[in-house]
C-alpha cells in the first residue's frame, strides 16, 4: 500500500512540474511580448521628435522635402499604432486621437505657407513692381516747369516705397513685427503722397495713373498684411497647436513604455518566484518520498526479524547485569523457546549478584561514616589544642613579663615596686592554675558521668534556686521558675551544670540592668523538649551569637571567668543529642534555648 | 610645632590589662619620645581609627603593635581595615599576640602585616621583644611619610 | 423680452438720436419683417453659446449665425476674408492685428444705446482712481480711433470695439492638496514654479497667455526681471525661456492645455496640482466636487478684455441689425448670463437687476454666497460659505498686473515656445 502511495506522489510532483513550465512558458512569451512593445513606443518617440523637426524645417525653410518626411513619418506611425492597438491599451487610443489631430493641422500649414509664398513669392513682388513702375512712369511725363520739385518729391514716394518693400522682406525673414508696422506707416506715407499729386493734378492721364497707382497701392497693402496674417497664423498651427500635440503623444507614449517595465518587472518577480516556490516544493516532497520509502521497507524488514532482535538484546541486557531485562514472550518451544528460558535463569542469578553488591556497600558506607566521625574528633581536637595552647600561654606570658620587670626594678634598687609586681605574678598563676581545671572539667563531660536517667526539671531548679538563694540577693536578681516543666532523660550533675552556667553569666551582666530577672521555662514540641533561660541584661550581639560558645571567648575582657562556662553547656547538650541556641539583640535582654529530644534513644 | 608633636605615636591594641602593662613598662622605659596609646578593645580602636585626618587631635601613627584577639572586632578585621585604608596602610603593623598557630600566621601575611611576633615566655624575653622590633622600625625611613601625613 | 418690449426698445433706441441713416434703416427693418436680416458672428466658444444665441433671435428678431473656432482660426478667418463676417467677437490683444489688417471699421458711440453707462475701466484704463494700470495691451490704449486711423487713448466718438465681457485670470490650484492661501498676501505667481509640485503643473498653451503666467511666476520668484513685461525685448524673452525650458527638462510642467475642458480633465484626473485656468474651468471643476480655488495673486492678475468689432466689410442692413446685436448685449440679460460663469460686463448696474441678489453678492460684490448657486451648466458651482477669490468686481480690477498681449516679438515667442512645449 505504500508502494501505491508513493508512486501517486510522484504523479503529482510530474503534474506540478508539468504545469509550472507551462506557466513559466507564458510568462516568458509575454515578457517578451512586452519588451517588444517597449521597443515599439521608442520607436514612436523617435517618430515624434523627427516629424516635429521635418515640420519645423518645412515652417521655415520652406524646404518640400521636409514635408514629403513629416508625410512618410506620419504614415510610419500610423503603421506602429496599428501594430500595437491589439494591446487593448486606451494609451494607444489617446496616442492615434492626437497624431491625427497633429497631421491635419500640418495639412493647415501646409495649406498655409503655400499660400503665403505664393503670396510673397508672385503677388507681392508683382504689386511692388507695378507700383513702382507707375510711379517711375509718373515721374517720366512730369512737365517741365516745377520738374524738380516734383520729381524730387516723387523720388521721395519711390524711395519710400522701396523702403516698404525692404521692411516688408525684413519681417519675413526675421519675423520682427515692428517692421510690419513700419512698413505699414510707410505705405501710409506714400499714399498721402500720392494723394497730394492728385491734388495738384489736373491732367486727365496722370490722374488716370495715379489713380490706378493707388490701387495697386491698395492691393500692395492687402496682400502685403495677408502674408503676414498666413505667416502668423501657421507659424501659431505649428508652434504652438502641432507643438501641444506632439507633446501630448510623447507624453502618452513615454507612459506606456513605464507601464511596459512596470508588467516587465511584475513578470519577472512572479517567473523568480514561481521558479523558487516550485523548487522548494519539489524538494520538500521529494523528501517525503524518501522517508515514506524508507519507513515501508524498514517496517517489513522488522516483522521478519523484530523476535530475534528482542532475543539478543534481552541477552545483551543481562550480560551487562541487568535483572530487569524483558523476557520476550514467546510460545513455541522451538530453539528460540529454550533461549527465552535461559534468558529467565540469567535473569534471576543477575538479581541475587546485585542484592550481594548492595549489602557490601551499605557495610562501606558505615565504614566511611566512622572515619569521617574520627576525621572530626580529630579536627576538634586539633582546634582544642590550638585554643588551650594559645589561652594558657597567655598567663604565662605575663608571669614571666612581670618577673623580668622585678628584676629590672631590682637592679634599679626600685625594691618596693619590685615587690608590688609580685603580686601580679602570683595573680598570673592563679589563673593559669583556674584555667587548667576548667579543662579538666571540660573534658570529663562525657567521659565521667555519662549516666542518664529521668530527670524531673521541676525538682531540679527548685532546689537548684534554693542553693543559689545568696547569690542571687547580692545583685539582686530575681529567678522565675515556671511551673510543668517536663522530665527529660539527662545526667542529673550534667544538666545542673549547664543551668548554673547559665545563671552565672547572667548574674555576671545583671549589674547593668535595674531589676534584673532571669526565667527559666518550658515549651513543647512534637519531636523534642525546648527549655528556654531568658533575662533582661543587656543582650549580645547578633555577631557575638556563634562566638560565645568557643572555648575561652569573653566578650569583655575585664569579666571574671575563663570563658569556658558556655562551650561546657554546649558540649553537654552536644551529649544530650540536643542544642542551645541563643536569642538576643543588645540591649534587648538574652534568652537560651536548650532543646531535649524526647526519650527514643 | 612643640616638641611634643614630634614625639613619635604608637598605638597599641591589647585587651590583656597585664600584657598592655608590661608592654607600656618597657616602652616608656626605652623610649622617651615614644607617644604611647593603648586600646583594650577592637571598638574602641577602630573608632580611633576611623577619625584618624578628620579630627584634628588624632594623628596618623608611627607604628601599630596589634593583638590577634581582641574583643569585639577581631585582630584580623582591623588588620583588613588598616591596610585597605588609603592612607592607614603605609603604618606599619605589628601583629603581637600569644598564639603561633601556622593558621594565623598565615592569614595576618595574607591581610598585609608587616610583621608577625609571638610574645615570649621568658623573663628578659619581653625586653629584649620589645626593643628589637622598635629599633628596627627605627632603622625605616618612613618616619617622614608620616609626619607629611600628619601636617 | 415680448414683442411689446422690442417695440419699446426700437422706439427707445430711435429716440436716442441714432442718426439719420438709422431712422431710415429702421422702416426698412420693420417692413421687411418677412425677410429677416441675417448677421453672421464669428468668435470663440466663449461667448458664442447657444443659449445667447436663441435669447438674442427671440429677443431681436433677427437671425443670427454663430461661427466659432479656435482662436487662431477665427483671427486669420477674420483677416483674410473680412467679409465673411459681421461681427467678430475675440480679446483685445487682437485688436492690433485686425486694425492693422483693415478687417474691421470704427464703432460709432453715438449708436450704442449704453455708451455712458459703460464704466471707466475700458474708458479711462482705471476701474477707480486707485486701481493701477496693467502693464501690455490695456484696452484703453486700443479703445479710440485716432485722427490718424491709428488707436490711443485720446477719447473720440470712433472705437475700434465695444467693451463687453472682461475678467480678471490667475491660476487654479487644488485646494485638498495645496494649502489655502490667503488672496492677495501669501497666494502668488510663484506657486507655479515651487518645485514642490513637480510634474503636476501646465500652462495653457497660448504664448499670448500662458508665457505672461510663466513671466509673472520667475519674475516672482526673482529669477528675471523686465523693462516692460508687457512688451519683451528679445534678449527677455531668451531669458524667460531659458528658465521655462530648464524647468520642463528637470520634469517640472507635466504639459500644456489647449481647451478649457482639457484643462479640466488634468485637474480631474490628479494630472495637475496647479495650473493656468480661465474662470469657466474652476466652475466646471467645482461643479464636479473638486475644491479648486482661482488664486488671487499679490503680484496682481492677467486681464482680459472681450471685444466685439464691426467688420470692415459690413454695411446697410447687415450693420444695422449688427448695431442692435451689440446693443442687445450691454442691454442687461447676456451679462447676468455670462456673469455666472464668472465673467463681469462692462455695464454691471444694467445687468444687477436680472440676477439674484445672492447671485449680485457673491459675483460682484465678493461677499460669502449664502445659497448654492448655478453656473450656465446648471450645475451647482458656488457653495453657500463660499467667497469669490479676490473679493469685488473693483477690488479685483484694482490689482491688474498684466493684460493679454500681442508683443511685437510674437514671432519670435511663437518659435520659443515650440521649443518650450516639446522638451
């Protein structure tokens, strides 16, 4: 079933192929298409431009060639727009509206200059000419006697004339329009002119001429401003009119070309991205056909060996000492049969080694355990050397200090102060002797009076408060016995020891407070007893709390005492399996904590 | 400047009233220009310390004789004090103390002393001690430091 | 206008004192009622509409052809063949030409039945006595025929056209785009040439119009100066299309337009942000929802002067009916009528009477329209609220910087301005 899976797959991934080429086909098609197109609109560009230009030479020059050109463009045209009017684009239209708009304006100007250099050309020069010969005639037959008055006024007129004519050929060829109205100014003269001979005249042919003289005068003129009026007429068509035109199909043509790139460029992203989405595709289930063939033919192969492979493993397995190992289920009491039941014997002796193993190790864990407890002591120790050694050096220190002062005030003759030191000496030794016992001491607490038994607190502190009845007046303290304090299993001597202890650091502060009191109380916990010894002094310092249980710690120097009364109470709860612990803040008053497991030793 | 004010000024940090005694005995005893200060706990010394170049009357010392343990600061916190400070440090210190314990030793050359000495049990010891090591930081030419120190 | 009224004003007319070759025209008019004269008028889609035309037969009785072209066509028509036409109907900046073409003869004031109504601008030059004198062709200058058949300002009973329709121009901006200016101080001749409008800008294509709108703009911006704006010297004009080239190489103009619906369209279409405009445009434009505004410039306007000119050719009957058809123009109706498309008259009082007075407010008074008004479409082109830019009829006219001109380098700007258009 697999097999058919995969071989649909691969249809699919053919079919995909198929159908993305196909697309990929027609893009490229329109994307040539289109780039042919662009091609085209260039080409009317630069159609546009050069009719523009034959147009303007044909304006000027006058040259029939240029305008045999701007006619063989414009058909060109004509030809590329039909080309491309497949596109469907409305540009085109726009385009084809204007050129023609562009050619029958041309045809105009044409229509135009012709006229105007017929007009120049023929009519113009032929009035001039007839002017001037009437004129020129006029002069001819002028009588004798105010000849030269008259001659010299008509040679005036003549020369006026000709001064027309050459402004007249100065407008057309610069096209300055002051020349036109100069001409015209002219003109007027020289018809006030004639019109001061007519005055005069009395013969009948010369009025005659110069009648007809004025005419032509008057058709000099006519024509004259017509040309003009033709020059500006086409020289606005072409300049201005054709000139909007063009410029409209230039603009239209230039945006099509943009448009073309534009759909150039979308069809070159969708080719890359179509080519692009395609690979991906193909790979990804290219992959898929190459796992799904995998897992089919790793499947089959499993159901054939799978049994097998359990077998070794299992086997495996126990080797390495496991008693955990699977035993495969298998029924048939073939070669494999008997296998599978040596694997359960395997199994089985594999469970005995281990148990065997735990029981050595629980053995050596002990064995560490003491070592590490000795490791201890033997620290202990060490630290108990180093503090007795460097406490008890200290009196002796100034023992022999002092002593070596007597003898220096002795050599001085200072006997009397010599004397007076010796005093220190003796004090120094005291001391030492003081600190000596309290090590013993020390060190009996669990060695000598190790004893424990039921031991009733109340009884205990009772008497224990009546012993210290003179003490207590002397500073004035006030001891509180709380009642129902329990009964712990403890050494009597021991624990009265600790208490007493307590009540001697207690008393040796209660100088420094007004009423000073000291409660000794109970408070009841599921695992152990907490006996708490609480007192208005003037409390220790969180910093201090660990410090006061080392051996020989003062916190004064100037106490009395060694400083060994709380590293004994330690060491005695030490013993008890308890602990104390100290609760104060300076100037708050202290409070100790003895804490009693409850009897389950 | 009075002559006075030339004296030279050693502290000495001792909670042992008897140690300090023989020590001072000694001390004046030898030196009569030795300007001797003596604090019987660590409190009491650090806030001298601590004052020491903003009230005018507590001057820089010429030689500090520290004991280990003392009450309340310990021996080895002052000596962390004295030779982070950015003045203190260039005082030399002295560690005097009873114990010869390789550990503390080694913590106070750790912390910067300059040197370490273990009070003797002899009978001239004390002396003999005390004049070695004041001689010696005699020899030293930081004198000067610390009186530019002190102006 | 019934037939009573028409009886009313032939009288009237007569009474006037039109001269004997009227009286004796007038029973010939009358009496040949079964031929009626035909007078053929030949002019721009300005002013020939088709709604003028019915309103004048039916009023006159007379009938009327109306010929319109562009306006080069109608100017060389009217030249070259003078006696194609009767009345030629055109702007003032070509009233040279057709003087010096002999295709028109001089009006007699004493024939015009509201002569003295007409006001001091055409007459004087000055709307009123503190408005200044645009540079160009004023009308004025052309109005009077001379004793020397040329035209001045010197009054005499003989003018070379009759002053109708006449209007101040500027430039149409779209206001949704371009912020609001305020007329007369921040809007200005410039804004044609701020880059910041690149691409979206065209002159109407006309160098007798649209290159005094470019001229008024660099001037404005400092870029050139003139002698005399109104008449350019060579070298100027080099220099003016110099700058206007430059601009439309960098992509500055996106072209230019030869017809006002052209125009429109530009705007329409988001082609244009600002440009050249005649009045008629900013109303069809804010007929069609677009909030453009006809700038008042501080530079000053561009005026232009209609006018309405006598063929050389015209005689006997054809001139008179010609007489009545002038006189039918000033008489009040045609210049209520054009008076909605923006254009003022040169006898304002005449014409107050057949508009609104919302109407009479908002076009000649520049006060804010307080009801929607319509334009000669029909279309809503004023919205209550709105002000005319510019203010009154004689505020604006106070502010003339330039009139439309025929320069004696026309020639010359012709070639210039081919140049100018295809770069």
């Amino acid at each position: 079933m697999g097999f058919i899976a995969s071989a649909l797959f691969s249809l699919t991934i053919i079919l995909v192929a198929f159908v993305t080429f196909n697309g990929t086909t027609k893009d490229f098609i329109d994307f040539v298409a289109f780039s042919k197109h662009s091609q085209n609109d260039m080409a009317i560009i630069k159609n546009i431009s050069e009719i523009q230009r034959q147009a303007l030479v044909f304006t000027y020059e006058g040259y029939l060639s240029a305008a045999e050109a701007v006619h063989n463009i414009h058909s060109d045209m004509l030809e590329q727009i039909s080309s491309v009017k497949d596109r469907d684009n409305r540009r085109v239209g726009v385009i084809e509206r204007h050129l023609n708009a562009y050619f029958e304006t041309f045809q105009q100007v044409e229509k135009e200059r012709q006229l105007r250099t017929e007009l120049v050309n023929l009519g113009f020069r032929n009035a001039a000419t007839r002017v001037e010969n009437n004129i020129v005639t006029y002069m001819k037959q002028l009588p004798g006697a105010d000849v030269s008055t008259k001659k010299f006024e008509s040679q005036r007129v003549l020369n006026r004339l000709l001064q027309v004519e050459k402004n007249v050929i100065r407008y057309f060829d610069t096209l300055d329009a002051s020349n036109i109205s100069i001409a015209k100014e002219s003109i007027t003269e020289v018809k006030r002119g004639l019109d001061s001979f007519l005055d005069r005249e009395e013969e009948s042919d010369s009025v005659e001429l110069l009648r007809q003289t004025k005419h032509s005068l008057d058709t000099y003129e006519s024509i004259f401003i017509e040309a003009v009026q033709r020059t500006r007429g086409y020289l606005f068509l072409v300049n201005v009119v054709m000139a909007a035109e063009a410029y409209e199909i230039l603009y239209n043509a230039k945006k099509m070309i943009e448009e073309s790139n534009r759909e150039m460029e979308t069809i070159e992203d969708e080719i890359i991205s179509t080519i692009y989405n395609v690979t991906k595709f193909l790979l990804v289930t290219g992959s898929v056909m190459i796992i799904l063939f995998v897992f089919f033919s790793y499947n089959i192969v499993r159901s054939i060996t799978e049994p097998v492979l359990k077998l070794a493993n299992t086997f495996h397995e126990l080797t390495q000492g496991s008693k955990e190992a699977e035993i495969p289920l298998y029924e048939l009491s073939d070669e494999i049969g008997s296998l599978t039941k040596a694997a359960s014997v395997f199994k089985e002796k594999n469970r005995e080694t281990e148990e065997l193993l735990n029981k050595s190790l629980m053995l050596t864990k002990e064995l560490e355990k003491n070592k590490a407890e000795l490791e201890r002591s033997n620290d202990e120790l060490e630290q108990f050397v180093y503090t007795v050694s460097h406490d008890l050096k200290s009196p002796l220190v100034t023992s022999m200090g002092f002593i070596g002062i007597i003898r220096k005030l002795a050599d001085q003759g200072k006997m009397n102060q010599a004397v007076e030191k010796l005093d220190r000496v003796v004090k120094s030794n005291e001391r030492m002797s003081q600190l000596i016992n309290d090590l013993l001491e020390l060190s009996r607490v669990g060695r000598i009076d190790k004893d424990k038994k039921p031991v009733d607190l109340n009884e205990m502190l009772t008497t224990f408060k009546d012993n210290q009845q003179t003490r207590l007046e002397r500073v004035g303290l006030t001891l509180t016995i709380k009642p129902q304090l329990p009964v712990i299993y403890a050494n009597e001597s021991r624990i009265l020891q600790v208490f007493e202890n307590i009540l001697s650091n207690t008393v040796k502060y209660a100088v420094q407070s007004d009423s000073p009191f000291l409660e000794i109380g109970s408070k009841e916990e599921e695992d152990h007893y907490l006996i708490y010894c609480k007192d208005n002094g003037p409390g220790i310092p969180v910093q201090y709390h660990k410090k006061i249980f080392g051996l020989f710690y003062r916190l004064g120097s100037k106490q009395e005492g060694t400083g060994i009364g709380l590293t004994v109470v330690k060491k005695v709860m030490n013993f008890h399996n308890g602990e104390v612990q100290v609760e104060s803040e300076e100037g708050k008053g202290a409070t100790f904590w003895l804490k009693f497991p409850k009897k389950k030793e | 400047m009075s002559e006075k004010e030339v004296q030279r000024l050693l502290l000495l940090v001792e909670d042992d009233d008897d140690h300090a005694e023989i020590a001072g005995y000694y001390i004046t005893e030898n030196y009569r220009d030795i300007n001797l200060m003596r604090f019987s706990d660590g409190d009491i010394a650090m806030k001298y310390l601590e004052k020491i170049g903003e009230d005018e009357d507590k001057k820089y010392p010429w030689l500090i004789f520290l004991d280990l343990k003392v009450p309340k600061y310990s021996g080895f916190e002052i000596l962390s004090f004295l030779k982070s400070h950015r003045m203190l440090k260039r005082v030399p210190v002295v560690i005097f103390t009873t114990s010869s314990a390789n550990k503390d030793i080694t913590e106070a050359f750790d912390k910067g002393a300059n040197s370490y000495i273990s009070k003797p049990i002899e009978p001239e010891g004390f002396e003999t001690t005390i004049r070695q090591i004041v001689d010696y930081w005699q020899t030293n030419q930081h004198m000067h430091l610390i009186s530019s120190m002190n102006q | 206008m019934n037939k009573t009224n028409r009886r009313t004003f032939l009288r009237k007319s007569a009474s006037f004192g039109l001269g004997v070759t009227a009286a004796l025209s007038f029973p010939n008019i009358v009496s040949g009622l079964n031929k009626k004269p035909t007078i053929k008028v030949v002019g721009t889609h300005v002013t020939l509409q088709e709604k003028l035309r019915k309103k004048a037969e039916k009023d006159l009785g007379i009938i009327i052809e109306f010929y319109p072209g562009g306006s080069a066509e109608v100017i060389l028509k009217a030249t070259t063949n003078p006696s194609s036409f009767d009345i030629y109907e055109q702007w003032s900046n070509s009233i040279k030409v057709l003087w010096q073409a002999n295709a028109i003869q001089p009006i007699e004031t004493k024939k015009l039945k509201y002569w003295s109504e007409i006001n001091d601008l055409t007459k004087k030059g000055r709307i009123s006595p503190k408005a200044n004198i645009g540079l160009g062709d004023a009308p004025y200058k052309l109005l009077y025929v001379q004793d020397n058949e040329t035209l001045g300002a010197g009054a005499t009973d003989r003018i070379s056209f009759m002053p109708y329709v006449h209007n101040t121009d500027s430039f149409g901006y779209n206001s949704s785009i371009i912020e609001r200016g305020v007329p007369y101080e921040t809007e200005s001749w410039s804004w044609l040439l701020d880059t910041r409008y690149q691409g979206k800008v065209a002159l109407v294509n006309a160098p007798t119009i649209g290159l005094f709108d470019a001229a008024l703009a660099a001037k404005s911006l400092g870029l050139i100066d003139f002698d005399n704006m109104g008449n350019m010297t060579r070298k100027e004009v080099d220099e003016l299309f110099k700058i206007m080239i430059d601009f439309k190489r960098r992509g500055h103009f996106r072209g230019v337009w030869s017809s006002v619906p052209h125009s429109v369209e530009l705007m329409e279409t988001g082609q244009v942000v600002i440009q050249s405009m005649f009045s008629p445009g900013v109303s069809a434009l804010k007929g069609k929802g677009i909030p453009c505004i006809y700038a008042a410039p501080k530079e000053g306007y561009r005026a232009w002067h209609g006018v309405m000119c006598l063929s050389a050719k015209s005689a006997g009957e054809q001139r008179e009916a010609a007489y009545m058809f002038m006189n039918w123009w000033l008489s009040g109706w045609p210049g209520a009528f054009i008076a909605r498309q923006g254009y003022y008259i040169s006898n304002p009082e005449r014409s107050r009477p057949f508009m609104s007075k919302a109407e009479w407010d908002y076009w000649y008074e520049g006060k804010e329209a307080t009801e929607p008004l319509k334009g000669t479409d029909g279309k809503v082109s004023v919205n209550p609220g709105e002000i005319r830019t510019g203010g009154s009829y004689s505020k604006r006219f106070e502010n003339v910087a330039i009139w439309n001109t025929v320069m004696d380098t026309y020639e010359y700007t012709l070639l210039k301005w081919n140049e100018f258009v295809l770069t």
